[in-house]
C-alpha cells in the first residue's frame, strides 16, 4: 500500500511527487510517456530550465526524485481508478493493480487543432498556442493568428510584440469592436477569407494559403486548439469538471483539491491557463496539501 499514486509524470506530476518524497511519504508515480509538450523541441520561461528539451527536464526529474528512498518511478498508462473501502487501487494498462490513501491527478490535456492540412505535422514547431512559450523563438518574422474561438482576437493584440502580425478570423471569429480598436492599434492585419491550407516543407512553415488561392507569407502561425482531458479517471471518480474557454477542466480549490475526498489535481487538466510555470506550482501546492491531509487522517 502506497501513501499516494501520482498519475502523470510531467511538470505537474514530477513537482506533486517530490514534495511528497521529501516529506517521506510512500509515492508511487505513474507515467505514461506520452505528454502534451512532446512536440517542442525546448520548453522556454521556465526558471533555469530555458531552451532545454522537455524529455531532459524530466529525465533529470526521474534521477532527482529516485534519489529519495520512499519514491518509485513507473512507466505505464494507467487506465482506471476506483475507491475501495478506505483505499484507491489503480489498474494499468498491463492489467497490474496498485493501492494508495491518496491520489494525484497530474494527467494533462489533449488538443484539437483546427483542421486546416498542414497543421497537424507542424504542431509544436511552427504551429504554436502560447506566444510566451514561442514567440521569442519566432520574433522578426510575419506571424499569423488562426481564428478558433472567443480568445483569439486576445491572442492576437499579443503577437505584434514578437513579429508583424495578421489574425485570419475563418470568416467566422470576428473581433467585437474593442477588439478592433486595440488590434488597429496594434497594427494587426485582418484577413477574413480562410486560411485552407500551410504551405512548405513541415515542420518549416513559409505561408498559408486562402480559400480564394492567394499565399499570405508567415513563418509561424498561432492559434488557440481545443482542450479536452488526456484522461477519463478524474470524471471516473466523480470530480466536478468545470467549463473552460477551450473545453473541461477538472475543479479544485486553491491546494488542488478535487470534489471527491482524498483526490488531488495538478497541471493543465486542472486549469484553462497552459503553461509549464504555473503546471509545476500547481504540482507543488498539490503535494503539500496530500501530505497535511495525511497528517490529519
């Protein structure tokens, strides 16, 4: 029997685990390898670590918390959880069951791109969603905005600060009249024919292509994918999901805290805001709160 099973070895996950160690808590952390930012050559803003590959991050995590002797490390997709008595027992895709007291979902999103050809391939290099995790990679060249909801037009009064900027709105996501203001303002082309298709040699992007045939250069373009939960587990359970700009995220309090007793959350499944940063704080303010409802039990 664990003291805790933390899903999800990312930010979020890795940061849950390590407080848990360090308190000399009996942690088990599941990961299933596959994690959102597997497509970014470099995870970029986050303290001490810019510019480094997401994978060295978290292979240096796993030697890290490995270093503490109540910790253990498993690669697997776990599938399911359940409440047993007084207990969870998670079940992994192998079929191999685990017990712990306590929980931690750190099990992250899925996107949805827009589904424009071309897209999909350059996903994470040339196609981005946070211009505070790229745009100064991109900076100096025309940069686009591909419309998909309310927070696109927000996205786009960002983008001129790294490079000449032109929101392509679908001919559907047309800014309401602040919006307008402010992107005028910014000196941000509209263009309201639709993009159809990125042209170049992916993951290089060098322009896109709009319904009426003509070619607007750009070196990357930004826009904001739908979410949804990488896992079922926390809806399993019975966590409260809330609606977010981009699709359901699991609901906690301000220590991770999900509707169910005894089951935590942390990263990006947890929050409508996606960002490595604030993943890895969320991980640590779930560790501490699991390690003094530990101490209260």
């Amino acid at each position: 029997m664990h003291d805790v099973i933390v899903i999800g070895g990312s930010f979020a996950g890795q940061s849950a685990a390590m407080q848990l160690a360090r308190a000399r808590q009996n942690v088990l952390l599941i990961d299933a390898q596959a994690p959102r930012n597997r497509f970014a050559e470099a995870s970029h803003g986050f303290l001490g670590q810019d510019g480094r590959a997401p994978s060295a991050i978290m292979r240096e995590a796993v030697a890290q918390l490995l270093k503490y002797p109540t910790a253990r490390f498993l690669p697997g997709e776990a599938q399911s959880a359940v409440q047993e008595d007084n207990h969870f027992t998670v079940r992994l895709a192998d079929g191999t069951g685990h017990h712990a007291k306590r929980l931690v979902l750190a099990t992250g999103v899925s996107d949805t791109l827009p589904d424009i050809p071309g897209m999909s391939e350059r996903w994470g290099e040339t196609v981005l969603h946070c211009p505070y995790c790229h745009g100064y990679e991109m900076r100096d060249h025309p940069l686009g905005i591909i419309a998909t909801g309310a927070k696109s037009a927000h996205q786009a009064t960002l983008i001129p600060d790294w490079g000449q900027a032109t929101y392509f709105t679908q001919g559907i996501h047309e800014p309401d009249p602040e919006q307008a203001a402010l992107l005028s303002k910014r000196g941000v082309a509209i263009e309201r024919v639709p993009v159809v298709a990125l042209i170049g040699k992916a993951p290089a992007l060098d322009a896109v292509k709009l319904a009426d045939g003509r070619l607007i250069e750009v070196a990357a373009v930004f826009t904001v994918p739908q979410t949804s939960p990488a896992s079922t587990i926390a809806e399993s359970l019975g966590c409260l999901m809330e609606k977010g700009p981009t699709g359901p995220f699991v609901k906690v309090d301000a220590w991770g805290a999900t509707s169910v007793p005894h089951v935590y959350a942390a990263g990006d499944a947890t929050s409508p805001m996606h960002n490595a940063t604030v993943a890895s704080a969320s991980g640590v303010l779930a560790g501490i709160a699991v390690h003094q409802s530990l101490v209260k039990a």
